[in-house]
C-alpha cells in the first residue's frame, strides 16, 4: 500500500514513524509546502515534492494522510485534495466537523474517491468511545477529561502574547472531578470543575511578567474559564524539561441499569502518551488502510470513524482476528 504524506511537522513525522512499522505499507512520498531541499526524511530513499506538483502523483498513491493545521489548513487541504486522491485528515474543530464532513463529501463523490476525516484520538478513538458506551448504557452520561498533556494549540495562544518568546501549556485533570465520575456518580461540571491549566513561560529579558501573567490567565475560552497558573521559567528550563509532547485522557460513561436503578455501570476508555503526534500519526495509519479497501469496493465519499468496519483496520487475515482477538 504507497502511503503519501502532505505536510512534514510533528505529525507527518509520526506517520512516518507508523509506516515503518507496518509492513503491509511504504512510503511512497511526502510532500511540502516548505522547499523541498530543506526536508530532510527518516526514511532513505523517498522522494520529498513540492505540494505544487502534487496531482502528477495521482496514479502512485493509494492513501494520502493530510497532516496540517485545523485552523485554516484542514478545511481547504481536504476538500481540495479528496477530489484526486483517496485522502485521510485530523481534522478537530468539533463545533464545524459537520461542515468539514459536508465539504469533503462533495468533492470525494466527484472524483470518485474515499475520504475519511476527523481521525485521531479525539475526535477519532475517543469519539468511537462515546458512541460505543452510549449505546450500551443508554440511560446515562458521558465525562471526556483531557490531560495531563501539552496543548498545542493553548501554548501557540501565549506564545503570541507580547514579550513571550516560548510557552508549554498542560491541560491537567482536576482528580476529585474524576474519582467522583469513577464511582459512578452523575455530576454537572463546569469547565473550571474538570480542568487546570498550568503555563510554562519564557519572557522578553525586561518583559512585564504580571501583563503576560495577567494576559495569559484573561484570555476568553483558553483560559479565562479554568483556574490557571502561570510559572515564569528559563529557556534552558523549558529545553530540558518541556521539549516533549506528552497528552491523554480517559472518556467515561456512567449509568444506571436493574429494576428502580439499582446497579451503577461505568465504562472508561483511557489512553497514557508519550507522544501526542506519534500515537496521533498511528490512528491515521491504521485507518489509512481500512480508506484503502473501502476504495477498493467502491464506497467512495466522506466517512468518519464511525463508518469504519474495525477488521479493515487490520494488517491481519480475518480468520486470524477471528481466532485470536474475539
């Protein structure tokens, strides 16, 4: 199966990571919007193309995982390129998934090809989570706690704060919040009563820290909702101590079943990272190949996770999942 890459950050380069470790997979190529002179791969031997010349690369891969931003990458990327090639995203703007779904839809079914958008581990694994325990446990309440882990998307909102030269935010789980949801209680949070969220920063030598501070912990949405912390650090701190990029969190249904509610049920789903985008860059890959083989019986059009039979995920004969999985 010839596996292209669009897009070479953290997350392309988790892909590749997973590509290698799936041998019914290779590499086929990546390609950039940077010049491709100054990529320089872990893989020997494939070839880094210039996204400009992406479409003479239409007969020479079979899934393409789209690895840009949600911001403004994802919804133009996607559509675009589900026109030509049968194509895999990341996509995790919930409040416009809807939209994204719709846009792509359109332009797979034009050209005849599978797309599938909005795969991760959320929305992707945990969102599979949410449908499978609802259904299971439909008189009952879903919890999603995030953390701890780097927020990208938190820490690229300080780091535009005048006078910051770097920042790390963690999402962290507030623990009572979460033992309360375990023992199998049904409790209305707000934002604050679920999540912290503690700022590494580096400032401007001379910067005013309590503006930054004060900046940081008013801003609408990121952080005016939680209780926040901002800690003041070195840059040789944040190299030694806040280079990776760890992240997790469990989804939790709780409910009720028996006669007058008599039993409590819980189910949880949980995951432990080292590495956001390698773990992240994993789900693409796997699901890549079940893209590949809906293509190949013609189910062309935009599919979610939900839509995706979990033998096509894999690399194993079905008898094989059968005898050994079930």
């Amino acid at each position: 199966m010839n596996i292209g890459i669009y897009g070479y950050g953290n997350l392309g380069k988790g892909v590749e990571d997973s590509i290698k470790r799936n041998s019914d997979m290779k590499l086929a190529a990546v390609f950039t919007r940077r010049s491709p002179a100054s990529l320089k791969l872990a893989t020997e031997g494939v070839p880094v193309v210039s996204a400009d010349d992406i479409l003479c690369w239409k007969d020479k891969i079979d899934v393409l995982i789209i690895c840009g931003g949600s911001a403004t990458d994802l919804p133009e990327m996607t559509p675009s390129l589900a026109k030509h090639f049968n194509v895999v995203d990341s996509y995790d703007n919930h409040s416009e998934i809807l939209t994204h779904f719709k846009n792509t839809d359109k332009s797979a079914l034009e050209g005849g090809k599978t797309a599938l958008i909005s795969c991760g581990w959320d929305p992707g694994m945990f969102s599979l989570n949410r449908l499978y325990a609802g259904c299971i446990i439909p008189d009952g309440n879903d919890y999603t706690f995030w953390g701890k882990g780097v927020s990208q998307g938190h820490s690229d909102a300080i780091r535009r704060i005048e006078g910051v030269i770097d920042a790390r935010q963690y999402t962290v789980p507030v623990e009572e919040a979460v033992d309360r949801v375990r023992n199998g209680e049904a409790p209305e949070f707000t934002a604050r009563d679920k999540h912290k969220r503690e700022c590494y920063v580096v400032a401007e030598e001379g910067a005013d820290k309590e503006r930054i501070r004060r900046e940081i912990v008013t801003m609408p949405a990121y952080f005016e909702p939680y209780d926040t912390t901002v800690h003041f650090i070195s840059a040789e701190e944040m190299k030694a101590n806040h280079a990776e990029l760890p992240h997790g969190g469990s989804v939790i249904r709780t409910g009720r079943t028996g006669l007058g509610d008599s039993h409590k049920q819980v189910i949880e789903y949980k995951l432990t990272l080292d590495s956001n985008p390698e773990f992240t860059g994993s789900v693409l890959v796997c699901f890549a190949r079940a893209v590949s083989r809906m293509a190949e019986r013609g189910d062309f059009g935009c599919k979610t996770v939900f839509d995706m039979a979990p033998a096509d995920l894999s690399s194993q004969p079905r008898e094989e999942i059968i005898a050994h999985l079930l």
